[in-house]
C-alpha cells in the first residue's frame, strides 16, 4: 500500500449489493493511499440511503477532497444509471453523479462496477501494457464485462446478457451457475468455452481477463477453456473496483 501525502488524490467507492468500500487511490502506483474502510449496504439500499453511507464514508477520510469515483452495478450514461439489475430499482433513471455531488459537496463521477474493474486490470493488473482490444469479464452472480481498446474504455458492454443457445449466457456459465447447478469444474469449463468462442468470434479480442471471487481459483478452470485467444486470470482480485472508480473518476471531463 502507497504512503499517504496527498489530499487531493482520487477517491474510489466499490458500491456492492452487501457491502460499500472505499479508499484514496494513489494512481502512480495503482494502490490504496490508505486503509480502505468498508460499511454495510444499507436495506433497502435507494440511491438517497447510499449516498448517507458515501457521506459517512467519506468522514473517515478527513484529509482527502479529490475527485471521487464509484462503481454501480447498472448501466451508466453521462452519470445516470439505466439498469439496476441486483440493486433496488429506484436507481433507474437516477442521476447518481449530481445525486452524490450534492450530498458529499465532491465532484463525483459513476461508473458500471465491470467497467471499473477491466479499467484498473488494463491500466495496473493482468494486462498492463497490452494493446489492442482487451477483454475483461467478472464471473460472479452475473458476469460482467469491459471492452478496453488500446486502454480506453468502451462502457456498458454487457456482454454477460449475449443470448447463446437460447440463454442468457450469464445464467448458464455466471460462476453462480456453477453452484447452483452443482457443475464440476469440467462441467463449466465447457459452458465457458461455448461463452469465450462466441466473444471471440465477435470481437477477435487480443486477451481475455477472467476477473470475480472466482478467479481465485483460475488453475481449477481456465485451462479448461479451450479458445484460441490468450485467457489469464486478473489480478486485482477485490481491489480492483475501487482503483479503477477513482482512475475513471480522474480521467472524466
């Protein structure tokens, strides 16, 4: 973790349907300024109840007033949320940046959490220096996904919701089907690879970062995928949301 200084560094909120954690990013280093602090997602969880959670939040970091950025898992144009898929439903259409501008007195910027993630593994993690079109997916309770060419972000790609064989794609090969359908990992690996050939005849990506919990535990499963496109696991793992929140926090006009 970087040393402190800096007040007017980025701040990064992870916004997650259980918890909301927070931290100063330091972007030299791609890494935590400080201690990142985490509080309970409160129930219901309505954009004014988290934005009084944002602004508890931020009093624990007296001495940070730079640009804040947050993830939302939902589509997000211009600063309003579009999509509110594990989150209460009084998001969409909520204008979360001035929602959360006003409230913390701080120029806020919101973010698609997959979007954050794939950002912070092109610029800091798995794929750092790599060009062309990266392709980063989370498998989780859904999956998400980023599409980042030449390091610049093509927001809400949603890629988990690609209808394969008549599905939604996530319910069949999201890290959540695996349990729930109590699959080995032989199983979904080749649920994965029905997936990961139907991205990469649509994009001809030149890599694939699996991110989510789940990447954890990449050798049980990526050498199962069987693709022509180099795949490798993130590496930012749980840190990834909020450094990528406060790079994109930084980076928007």
């Amino acid at each position: 973790m970087a040393s402190h200084g800096d007040p007017h560094r980025p701040f990064g909120i992870d916004f997650g349907g259980s918890g909301i954690k927070g931290a100063p990013v330091d972007l030299e280093a791609g890494d935590f300024a400080e201690e990142r602090v985490r509080i309970d997602t409160p129930q219901p969880a309505t954009p004014l109840a988290v934005a009084e959670v944002f602004a508890e939040l931020l009093g624990k970091f007296p001495d940070s007033d730079g640009r804040i950025g947050v993830t939302v898992p939902g589509v997000v144009k211009h600063g309003v949320v579009h999509s509110a898929a594990n989150i209460d439903k009084a998001w969409i259409g909520e204008d979360a940046d001035r929602l959360f501008t006003d409230r913390t007195g701080r120029d806020v910027h919101v973010v698609n959490d997959a979007d954050a993630a794939g950002l912070a593994e092109v610029r800091y993690g798995a794929a750092k220096g790599r060009g062309g079109l990266v392709l980063v997916t989370t498998l989780g309770t859904g999956i998400g996904s980023a599409l980042v060419y030449d390091g610049v972000l093509v927001p809400n790609s949603e890629l988990g919701h690609l209808e394969i064989d008549g599905h939604d794609a996530e319910k069949r090969a999201a890290a959540s089907a695996r349990e729930k359908h109590d699959l080995s990992w032989e199983e979904w690996g080749k649920r994965l690879t029905t997936y990961y050939r139907k991205l990469e005849e649509l994009f001809s990506p030149e890599l694939f970062v699996v991110g989510g919990g789940v990447s954890k535990k990449s050798q049980k499963f990526l050498h199962l995928i069987e693709i022509d496109t180099e795949i490798i696991a993130a590496q930012l793992l749980n840190d990834a949301g909020i450094i990528g929140a406060a790079l994109y926090a930084t980076e928007s006009d």
